[in-house]
C-alpha cells in the first residue's frame, strides 16, 4: 500500500523468503507489496546474508523519528558555505555540486540541492530560514510543481479571442495597401514605464503615444482608441500587435475604432519587422534603463515628427509623412483633430 511502512510481521515474513530461497518478487507478491519495496528493504538492511527483521524494524523505528535535524542546522561549518554561495548569487544546485566538488572525501560537508531548497521552502523551519541567507534568482516564495507553474503561465499569457496573424489579410503582407499598422510598447527601467509606439506598414509613419501610468490591459485599450482615433478611413484596416498581456482588451479597442487586432506568433519579431525597426530606432532618443514617464506627450510628438521626417532608403528616400500625404491627397482624405 503507497505511504505505508513495512510492519515487523512483514520483515519478518520477508525474513522467512530469504531463508527459503525465494526471489524478491515472490516475496513481494506473497506480501502484496510492490517488488521494489522489498528489494530496497534487504538491500539497505545488511543484504540476502544479513537481513534480520528485527534489527531492520528498529532502524526503520529511529529513522523514522520526529522532529529530525536537517544536515544544515547540524553543521555550522556547511551552513556557512552555502550561504557563502548564495552571498555569489549561486543557485542551490550549484552550490551543491561545487561542494560535491571541494570536499570529495568530506561527506559532512556536502548537500544536496534539494535539500537546500526544502530548508528554504519549509515554512516549519522557521529559525533554519532565517539562518540561510538565500535568495533565489527568480524569486517566489513557494515551491510549485510543473503542473501548477504551466497553468500560472497560461493565465498570466491568455489572451481571450485573439486572431492570429495566419488570418490577416494578404493585402497586409505585400505593403501596398496603406492602413495596416504594427504596434508594441518600449518599456523604461524596471518596466515600470512605457511608451506605445504605432507604424504604418506601408509609409512607415510613426505615432508614439504617453503612458502617464501603468501599461495594464485597459489603459491601453483607451490609449490605443486615443492614439488612432483621429486616423480617416483609409488607415484603419488592421493592426497587427505580439501576445503581450497589455492586449487583453483588444476587443474593447476593436469596437471602439473598427481595427480588427491580429496578434503575431510567439517569439516571431520578424512578424512585426517594421515596429521592431522603429523601436530600434526610438532608442536614440529613449535609451534603455530611462524612466520614459518623464517625456510629456508633446515630447513624443516630436520625437515621431523627427522619424517621421527622415529620409528612408526602403522609401527610395522619400519620407514617411511625404508617403502619407502622398496617399492621403490622392484619397481626397486628410487627418482629422
């Protein structure tokens, strides 16, 4: 039976196999056991020539025994190591096995990193915890198995009624009809900012819009309406955007504006090549690990009038707001607000 321990009437019987010449599996069946539990049993209690159900009962007895000292609260010298190694930012398996390493003829000075991780897990052990001076690189404060991180994972990435970029119109891929757009945010230092950046797949206009707080799903949706509300007709066929959580509410945008929203595959840039090269791009003017909250939206406006106006070899150095005008005239339609 699972979770249960031998009993002294099973050592004993198992006792008895062995002095009748009976396989482990025999006595095993004979006891409705599993064949492992009884050939672990004789192994680690002295073999087929010195396993005496006695003895073998009392060991299990003591081993068994609760509470128990855990190797690191036992050894000072060993605690002191491992938190020597999470001071370096070492995970528990590397400590464990740099140890395995450093004193391959001193077992009381190796751990296993498991059982580095149940000391740090293990809410009873509270004075053990404190001693460890752990942090783990990825954080948490409980232990999860992959079952449970793959659902957290799942939720944290849905994206309710999501159309995927295989269903986007050709039109879209061959950049000759104007009104498809790319989208996706730029993020500023601890992703506690952002700015939302827009590209005009076929003239490469650029419209950058402030972030005043944070990116959640529903500030973005309004955003985004706010961003591409004043567009005419023309420019409103599609936008195109990754599979970032801030989309959630695409629906609410898409009803808002009339912009269907195809969301590009998982870890596919190219997907969105335009966007990817303008938020290279807007990295001049927004480095990297900057606090983007600080530019006002006039400063956005700007900074989208300066790319805007830049002379681009994929246009045969036209400019973006040439190309605009360029259709826009000969649509009779022009920006409106």
């Amino acid at each position: 039976m699972r979770g249960r321990g031998l009993t002294l009437a099973e050592r004993e019987d198992i006792s008895r196999g062995i002095a009748a010449g009976c396989s482990g599996r025999v006595i095993a069946a004979g006891l409705g056991r599993d064949y492992g539990v009884v050939n672990r049993e004789i192994a680690r209690c002295g073999g087929r020539q010195g396993y005496r159900a006695y003895v073998a009962h009392e060991r299990a007895v003591v081993q068994r025994a609760r509470p128990k000292r855990r190797k690191l609260e036992s050894c000072a010298q060993l605690l002191a190591m491992v938190n020597a190694g999470f001071q370096q930012r070492w995970s528990p398996r590397q400590i464990s096995a740099r140890l395995a390493k450093d004193h391959l003829h001193e077992p009381w000075l190796r751990v296993s990193h498991e059982a580095i991780y149940q000391a740090l897990y293990c809410q009873a052990r509270g004075a053990l915890r404190a001693e460890l001076k752990g942090v783990l690189r990825r954080g948490g404060t409980m232990r999860l198995s992959r079952a449970q991180r793959a659902v957290i994972i799942a939720k944290r990435e849905a994206i309710p009624d999501k159309i995927m970029i295989s269903q986007r119109p050709p039109e879209a891929d061959e950049r000759a009809v104007p009104g498809h757009w790319e989208g996706d945010l730029i993020m500023g230092a601890r992703n506690r900012s952002a700015i939302i950046t827009l590209v005009e797949r076929t003239t490469r206009f650029v419209i950058l819009q402030r972030v005043p707080y944070d990116h959640n799903a529903d500030r973005v949706a309004l955003l985004l309406t706010q961003a591409m509300g004043r567009l005419p007709h023309l420019l409103r066929r599609s936008l195109t955007w990754d599979q970032g959580r801030e989309m959630a509410r695409h629906a609410r945008f898409t009803i808002a504006t009339g912009i269907p929203v195809f969301f590009a595959d998982p870890h596919s840039p190219w997907q969105r090549g335009s966007n990817e090269n303008t938020n290279g791009l807007l990295r001049e003017f927004f480095p990297k690990g900057t606090d983007l909250s600080i530019h006002s939206q006039t400063d956005l406006d700007n900074v989208a009038y300066l790319l805007n106006g830049r002379p681009r070899q994929t246009l045969d150095f036209d400019t973006p707001t040439e190309r605009l005008d360029k259709l826009l005239t000969e649509a009779g339609e022009a920006l409106t607000g």
